[in-house]
C-alpha cells in the first residue's frame, strides 16, 4: 500500500491530465487508508508516517495546486450551471495550512506514540473531507470536465501540471 505513495504518477499521463488527475486521486485514497490505520492507533513504522508525510507535502500540495490554480478555475469558465459543478467547484478545498498541519503532527508522532491523541480529530476530519471530495471529483467534476473543456484547455492543463511537477518538485521536501 506504501508503495502506491511513493511510486509518482508517469508524467506520460499528463498527455491525458484528466486521466492523471483520476489516478492522482487513487494515491490520495490509498494516502485515507493509511491515516484511518494511522487514527486506529494501530502500531505503524516511522517508514509509513514518513511517507504520509513526505506525500502530503510533496505529491498532495501538488495535487491541490493543479486543482485550485488550473482545473477549477478552467471550469468555471467552460461550465454552466445546468452543468451543476460550479457550486461544488467552489466549495472550500483542503487548505495548504491544513496539510502542513497533518504533516507536522504525522513528524510528532514519529517521535511520540502517545502524541496520536492530539492528532486523531484532525486526522479524521482530513480523511472525512478527502474521500468526500474525491468521490465527488470522481463521480461528478471529471466527467462534466471531459465533456466541456476543449482539446486547447486541456493541453494548457497538462502544461499547467507538468509545470507544477517541474518546479514544484525541485524544493526539498522540509525535515
């Protein structure tokens, strides 16, 4: 299960970045079951809290960043609201703030198993808004994306995305 989050997403996919985005969003699911067993207080290696952490600070704000500066705001101009995605596009996404966050307390809890108290509300609650805003990705805004934008948007979206895995890649995950 680690393996899915520390494999990267070929950047062959960004030639089709909604079918990268939908494969981005299995990690982002495989990264929910990590932290319920993480919030079950099962015993979990400093490995598999290193790489939740190393994930989210590195692979999820880059997802965010594609989400909120590239695929929504290009659907806000494509859709209508018969299309019924504008009000759930601009729906409050996880905060960078809130990921930063969950990766410190995750850096805590190497150090202290008993420090899982204090993180358990605000791993649920990130695990809670995370599938729920996948499935709704899934289900609702993709497929509204693949019938509305255009072969120009979505060259300019795997543009905008490989870009942010170039750049944003480049700055050392903090310790």
């Amino acid at each position: 299960m680690l393996q899915t989050l520390i494999d990267e997403v070929p950047l062959e996919y960004l030639s089709d970045p909604l079918d990268y985005i939908f494969a981005d969003n299995f990690r982002c699911r495989v990264l929910c079951n990590v932290l319920d067993v993480i919030d079950s207080r099962s015993t979990v290696g400093a490995a598999a809290l290193e790489t939740c952490r190393s994930f989210l600070l590195a692979d999820f704000l880059t997802h965010i960043a594609d989400e909120k500066q590239a695929l929504f705001p290009l659907l806000l101009e494509r859709t209508t609201a018969e299309d019924g995605v504008q009000d759930v596009i601009r729906r409050q996404r996880t905060s960078f703030a809130t990921v930063n966050r969950l990766a410190d307390e995750l850096s805590r809890l190497g150090a202290d198993q008993w420090a899982i108290r204090d993180a358990t509300g605000l791993i649920h609650s990130f695990v809670a808004a995370e599938r729920e805003h996948i499935t709704i990705e899934n289900v609702v805004v993709l497929p509204v994306a693949r019938r509305r934008l255009r072969d120009a948007d979505l060259e300019w979206l795997g543009r905008v995305m490989r870009d942010h895995r170039t750049r944003l890649r480049r700055a050392p995950v903090p310790s």
